[in-house]
C-alpha cells in the first residue's frame, strides 16, 4: 500500500501548489526574516575572534545588518529590539571553510583530471534541510566545494545559510573565486576500481600533471597576449577554453587554491609548483599532516582548514592526530577547522574545543578556527568571522560557554537578521505538524477519489517511513535534505 | 537442562586482577557515578581493585600515597558496541576483520580476531575509555560479541566475558510483512538450532544417536535457554517494534534493543518491558526531513524520562572506532538537549557496564569494583577536558604508548626553521 501513496506524497510535496493547493511547497522552509534597523544586544559576554578578545557584559548595536558599535552600556537609537543575553555568550556566526552540504546532485565531475570549469555556484542547492539544521548550530558560511576526485577540481562557491532565500542570494557576491585542488588516494583513484583507470595513479603523477596544467595556462595566456591588441584584427583568434581560463585566473592571483591533501609530501610538492609558476597556496584542507611540514606552509604562506579528529580511515590518515591543529597554530599558519560532513558542521564549537583539549590551544584562539581565520582563508576576513565595527552583522547567542558541550545556540542572526531562533522553533513546531498531516491528507484524498476515510490508514501514526525506503529517497532527493 | 558442556556457555573470565600492591590516590574530586562527587576524596585500591572510597577512608600504613590535587577520577569509559580491536585502517582489507560474509555468523566470536597490538588502543585509553563491548558485524545472526578490556597482553588476557549477547540485525523488510524472507531464513535457523537442541538432550539421555556437530547451533543454544542475551540491531521506529514482536514470539527474554534516536519513541514500551537499549550517536542528522533539528539529541532524554537503562555510542562503525574515546562528547550532547547530566555520564560508564553483564566489576567506583579509572582536568564530557592518567586494574596505562602523543612530541620538537625552534 504504502510506497503509492508514499510516491504520491512525495510529489505532491515537491510540485507543492499543483496538488497540495494553497500549501507552500516549503513547509519547513521560512520566508526572509526582516532586517530591523536597529538591535542591541546587552549584557553579554562577547568572544569578539579579534584583538579585542573576550569582552564581558558587553552590549552589541547592529544596525541595518552591520555591528554598529560594541562597548558598555550602548545607548539603544529608538525602536530598537533589545535582547537581554545576560549570562550567555555572544560569537561571531561560525564558518565551514569546507562543505559540501547544500549542492545539488554530483559534488565530483569525477571525469576528468583537471575539471577546473566547472563551478559550484551552478549548484547551490538552497531548499536543502542541512543549511536550516546546520543554522540552528551556529553556522553562519559555508564554503561549498567541489569534490576530492581530481588533481585539479572544479571551483567552489562561498555562501551564507540565508534560508529561504533564493540560490543566487545565497552567494557572497564579493567573496574571491576559488577552486578545489586534491592530492594523494582520492585523485589517485586508490580506493576504488575505475572501469578505465585514467592517469595518474601515483603521487608523483599527481605532482606532474598540475606541473603540466600549468605550463599549458601560461602557453594559452601568451597565445591570447600575442593575440590582444593591434595583431587581433588579421588573425584567427585561439581558441577559447574554460579550464585553461580558471587555471590562467589562478596564476594571476584572482581565484585561490584550496587543496584537499592528508600527507606532508604532497603538500611540499605542491608548493613547490606553485611556487615554481609564481603562485601560492592559499590553503591546504584535512591536511592531516600538515604538523609535519607546518613550518614549510608557513614559510609559504598557506593556511590549514583541517578536521579535527578523524584519522585511521584510509592509509593516508594513519599519521593524523587530533593534535594537528594546535601544533601548526604553534608554527603561525593559520589553521581553520572544518567538517566536510553535514552532521559535524552542526557543531563546529565543539570541533573547535578539541583544539583546547588536544595541544592546549587557547579558548578564544580555538574559536578564531572556526570563525576568522576560516573568513580569512576563504578572503572574507574584512567583513565575516569577527565581531567588531563594520563587520556583517552575523553572530550567535550561546545559552552557555560556547565550547561547552552544554551549550546551545539560542539564536543564529545573519546580516542582522534574526534566521534562527529556538525558542520559535519550539513553538512552530506543533503547526508545522499540523501542516504535514494536512498535506497527507490532501494526498491521501486526492489518491482515494472522493476523500474516502480510510479509518486503518488514518490511525496509523506509522506512516513516516524510514529514510532509505525508496519512496523516501525520492522524497530527500526532490527536497534536497540529503 | 544438564547438558551444559557447550564450550561456548558464558565464559566469564573474571580473574583477579594483578596488580599486587595497595595504593591511596588522594586530593581530587572523585566523580563515582553510583553517588555524589567526593571533593578531596580517597580511592583506596588493592591489588587491583577499589578496597575504599570515600572523604573520610581509613589509609593503612603500607598504602602508596598518588597526591592527584586539582584532576577529577572518573570510572574508566564504557564503549557499549564498537570495531575496535577488528579494525586498523578502514580502506585496507587486510586490515578489517569487523564483517564476516554469508547471513548466518552465529558461530562467529569477536574476541578471537582482537588485534590486542592495534594502534587504536592507546589512543583510546588515553580519552579515558577503558573497556570495550567488541561486536561482530556480518550477516543477519551475527555471531557473539565480547567485552574486552583496552589493556592485555593477549586478546585472552583482555577478555573479560565472552559471550556477553548474540547479535542479531533485525531485518528492516520485516517491519511490515511477517512473511518477509530474511525474517523467515532466522526463524528456520533458530527453529533448526532448537531441533539440534532437542536431538543432543535425547543423545544425552541415551535416547538417540548422537546429532552430528553444528557450530552454529552449538552457540544459538544458550540464547534459545535464555543464558545469552540477544542484542537485537535495528534502524527505524517501525523495525524496532516489530523486531521487540518477533522476540516475544520467539520466546526470547534476554533482550537488548540496538538503534539510533527513533529509540526513543519506544522509550515507554522498553521501560515497560525492563528492555535496555543501545543508543547508537546523538550525533546524528534527524532521520526524516521534517523532524525537528534536535530530534537526536533529545533522543537520551526521552529514554531517560521513561526510565529506560540505556548506553551512547558512536555507531559502532570502523570509522569511529579511533575515536571511541568520544563517546562522551555524544552524551554531552545529549546534557546540552535535557538528559541529567548524571545520567548523561552513566550512559558511558555504570549502564554500558549493566547492559554487557558487568555492572558488578566495572562503570562506577565502588568498593569491590576493579580500579578501572582515569583522571582528568575537568568534567569528562567537556570538549576542553584533557585526560591525563588512566589505570585498568590497578594498573597504572603508559600513554606514552599513544601514536598520537608520540607523533605530537616528536614534531612539536622540530628545530624550527630559523633556527630558533
């Protein structure tokens, strides 16, 4: 019986007002929130990620989307909404300098080698369910990234979790392009069987063929230089190519490289080819060992988005330690801490607190890694990742210490707008169920003809199937909540 | 029944501990779990277990004094289903010995495949987890599990009882349909194994031939009689209901129910029935689309307000299994979401212990208990916590053993570039 009406459902949800009539198709889903002109928060205890440090009973004036001010006792301009965040704690909105949590469809264009024209922003994917639960713990940005497939990914997009919003609202229109690089057993295909394996299948081919892309990038700019100018007129313009576009872009410092790797020898060789074609690296990401070549990164210039504790899943992270971040923040690179993982992004305070608990790494210099320095690696340090004058009005309220495991977000603002707030989350809660019986039942009338009661099926309180029932699949997939 | 050679019967290997030598450890705040936190307590241990505790305990004259001011004691941690042991390096077959092949693995015992050399013990041990429920993974009747502590020289020395439950992976197609076939293949095999049962009672009295040897059925025997529990693996709300059915009708009255957060919409049904539960991460994403974002942290809570005994793990999986430490994190978690922070810290230490048959040595510091505990610099579901010493058996743990702590020193003492390093 069920996977019908299931099926049903699924599609009377996802084509939303053609079947379900007045119901919006997003019924979990907000419109956006309104930005006040002005809100004050008063009283708390404030972990500005920046030299200020922490500040306490502290007041916050945001106005029209941006920190206004932050002192004592700030005077709150008429019609202000004032919280009182006495005794909880105040952070800037944490940032995932490495996701892939709100893409729709393939994260990887497995293909190719070098898919560096392919670009995420074409699949942000804004109706997925991760962004509002990854909200409701603090998250603020994400950087959504091509996968680890190839030497030379595609590029990535960076976005604020404004749910509701449109894809294209969600992108932070300034934010610098950046593209995926990846080294070691995930673009040496080492841990599947390919139908046609495709070169390289080593680490030192890995090295080789980024050292080739790039003599072939600046190859295509000379041809278009000697192009440019008085000579185009008699000649046949070369040949326009995406790939080579991103990797010239790359060398003339306007998209950045973020590298997936886990072992200290490929980072050092991909250092030296950059540095061989006269770019940087702008960071290394899960980096697992990064600690063991942290004063070459360093000396390079290149940041570390690591996790924080996974290790011993694939040979290439038998030398990982939860101690990586502490150790390469001792060696002045700066170290962000993702999660590559929708779950994890829920509560990247607490990755954040493993910094302290493995290494000894300062409480507010362990928060800087999953706000600031994120913000900076992914070139938004001048407005996201740290609390002060000027900056996007993008923070959490923590009901406790927020690298307390007893913490909880109470409210989660981003451009001064109030998008997640749990206590109307808890009152919603009993409508939004509502709304969800009531969609069932239109379907189940529309299925049964005449709104026929089906007494069984209407006391069946089992009808919220298991995620991996087909219908349900479908159903995750369409919603995009996968 | 008489007929109770099987080699297999509950074998637990309870020995005395080791460590001959009586030990005061005095100054920190002792956390015992059974009771109140003792500020400035006395864990007063001989020969490997707890002789005392308490503020006030009587110290005789030959005890070693350990001055442990400023750290907390807690009972070493409880991971109550994990690969650990079976697993090195998740990519790498020759690593994994989590997953035997075929559905009917009822012959399988985990300890026997206990790498005790595994590099993710010491890791472990040094975040304070100290004894492990080690689970087979393959198939439908998935063999016998063991409790194991994280410290031997030999997986015979760690074993602490073997078999602690049958494991079962309740088929999810039977949630609906009675008729499903797995269900079906289990039942045949468990009828089969009772026939076997009946035919070795009938030889022992002298009535019939002797049946021919059945591994499998030797080891379903003491499950059918009740001795060993089933720990019944399930996904959703609909195939934990019906797989707490199918016990019934199986007439299987030693259950333990293994599941993620949908548990606890079973809580008053496994309260009812006095059935403890496995909670299996509340670290996890809301199974449906429309659940609320909380739905798995609140999961503890709900258990505990029934009044349901239950034990937080991570899953289980190999790609935890270097982080079974972590365990606390997931019950802190469950704190932050309405669990007790009392019973937050009993679902990795004192109800993990009930739940595997060791409630009697282990999961609290209590006099009789072994001294199977760890200090650290805080609360231990704190992130920011660091474990510093931990002690299985009496017996002091080298966490200079850890990889982790090795590669950490090592390169934390890499001259520096400059030269000022």
């Amino acid at each position: 019986m069920k996977m019908t009406k299931l099926f049903v459902l699924t599609v009377a949800v996802a084509m939303g007002p053609g079947l379900a009539g007045a119901h919006d198709i997003e019924a979990w889903n907000s419109p956006q929130p309104e930005q006040p002109d002005h809100v004050l928060i008063r009283n708390a205890t404030v972990w500005t990620a920046d030299e200020a440090g922490i500040l306490e009973n502290t007041d916050i004036l945001i106005r029209r989307g941006e920190i206004r001010r932050i002192g004592e006792d700030l005077r709150a301009p008429r019609g202000s909404i004032e919280i009182d965040a006495e005794g909880r704690h105040v952070t800037p909105g944490l940032i995932d300098a490495h996701s892939h949590a709100a893409m729709l469809g393939g994260v990887n264009e497995m293909s190719l080698i070098s898919t560096a024209m392919v670009e995420a922003r074409d699949i942000v994917d804004a109706d997925s369910i991760n962004i509002y639960r990854q909200m409701a713990g603090g998250l603020t940005t994400m950087h959504l990234m091509h996968g680890s497939a190839n030497a030379i990914g595609g590029q990535n997009v960076t976005v604020k979790l404004r749910w509701g919003a449109d894809p294209a609202d969600m992108i932070i229109d300034d934010a610098p392009g950046t593209i995926k690089f990846a080294l070691g057993e995930n673009p040496k295909q080492s841990n599947w069987q390919p139908d046609n394996p495709r070169y390289p299948q080593t680490r030192h081919g890995v090295a080789q063929v980024v050292d080739e892309k790039f003599q072939m990038a600046r190859d295509y700019a000379e041809r278009h230089e000697a192009h440019a100018g008085r000579n185009a007129r008699d000649r046949v313009p070369p040949r326009r190519d995406l790939e080579m576009e991103a990797l010239v872009d790359i060398l003339q410092g306007d998209i950045d490289v973020h590298s997936h790797g886990y072992r200290a020898d490929e980072f050092l060789a991909l250092m030296r080819t950059a540095e061989s074609h006269g770019f940087r690296i702008k960071a290394f990401h899960h980096v697992l060992e990064g600690y063991k070549v942290a004063d070459e990164m360093a000396e390079h210039g290149a940041g570390a988005s690591t996790f924080s504790d996974w290790w011993a899943f694939k040979y290439e992270a038998r030398d990982a330690i939860p101690y990586n971040a502490a150790l390469m923040h001792e060696r002045s690179v700066q170290v962000s801490i993702n999660s590559d993982n929708p779950e994890l992004a829920r509560r990247m305070n607490l990755e954040a607190a493993k910094a302290v608990r493995y290494g000894g790494v300062g409480e507010h210099e362990a928060l800087k890694m999953v706000t600031a320095n994120a913000a900076d690696q992914l070139g938004l340090g001048h407005r996201l990742g740290r609390l002060k004058e000027g900056m996007d009005a993008d923070l959490v309220i923590w009901s406790g210490h927020p690298l307390s495991v007893y913490s909880r977000p109470d409210q989660t603002w981003i451009d001064g707008r109030l998008y997640f707030d749990r206590e109307r989350d808890l009152e919603m809660r009993e409508a939004w169920e509502a709304e969800r019986q009531e969609l069932i039942a239109l379907v189940r009338e529309s299925e049964n003809g005449e709104g026929e009661n089906d007494d069984e099926e209407a006391d069946d309180n089992d009808d919220q199937p298991d995620e991996n029932e087909p219908g349900m699949q479908l159903f995750r997939q369409l919603m995009g909540g996968a | 029944m008489l007929r109770t050679t099987v080699p297999l019967l509950l074998v637990l290997l309870l020995a005395a501990p080791v460590q001959a030598e009586t030990v005061a450890y005095v100054g920190a705040t002792i956390h015992p779990v059974s009771g109140e936190a003792i500020e400035d307590g006395v864990l007063l241990v001989r020969d490997g277990r707890i002789e005392a505790i308490g503020s006030d305990v009587d110290v005789p004259g030959e005890a070693r004094t350990e001055d442990l001011s400023g750290l907390h004691l807690y009972p070493g941690l409880i991971h109550a289903g994990t690969v650990l042991g079976l697993t090195e390096i998740g990519s790498v077959a020759g690593t994994q010995d989590t997953t035997e092949m075929g559905q009917i693995n009822a012959a399988i015992r985990a300890e026997v495949a206990v790498n005790h050399d595994s590099m993710l013990f010491a890791p472990n041990v040094a975040g304070g987890l100290l004894t492990a429920h080690v689970v087979p993974q393959g198939g439908m009747i998935r063999g016998t599990s063991a409790a194991i502590s994280l410290s031997g020289w030999n997986w015979e020395e760690m074993t602490l009882a073997a078999p602690v439950g049958m494991h079962v992976a309740f088929p999810r197609s039977a949630a609906e349909n009675d008729d499903d076939d797995d269900l079906r293949l289990i039942n045949e095999v468990l009828d089969q194994a009772r026939s076997w049962s009946r035919a070795m009672t009938a030889w022992s009295d002298g009535a019939a031939p002797r049946p021919a040897h059945n591994d499998q059925f030797a080891a379903l025997e003491p499950v059918l009689e009740g001795e060993v529990p089933v720990f019944l693996h399930t996904h959703g709300e609909r195939d934990m209901h019906a797989a707490l059915d199918w016990a019934e009708r199986q007439g299987l009255e030693e259950i333990v129910l293994v599941g993620g957060p949908d548990l606890q919409h079973l809580a008053s049904r496994l309260a009812q029935g006095d059935i403890p539960a496995i909670l299996n991460g509340v670290h996890t994403m809301p199974a449906r689309g429309w659940e609320p974002y909380d739905a798995a942290y609140v999961a503890g809570a709900k258990l505990a307000e029934a009044g349901v005994r239950f034990a937080i793990t991570d899953g289980g999986s190999a790609f935890t299994a270097g982080n079974a430490r972590h365990i606390t994190f997931q019950a802190g978690m469950a704190a932050a979401f309405g669990l007790d922070r009392e019973a937050a810290l009993k679902s990795v230490t004192l109800w993990p212990a009930e739940i595997i048959g060791l409630g009697d040595e282990l999961g609290s510091l209590e006099a009789g208990k072994r001294a199977t505990f760890f200090a650290a610099t805080g609360d231990a579901l704190e992130v920011t916590t660091q474990v510093q010493r931990a002690w299985i058996d009496g017996e002091e743990y080298d966490l200079s053993r850890d990889r982790q702590r090795q590669l950490y020193e090592r390169y934390r003492g890499r001259p520096g570039r400059d030269g000022d390093g």
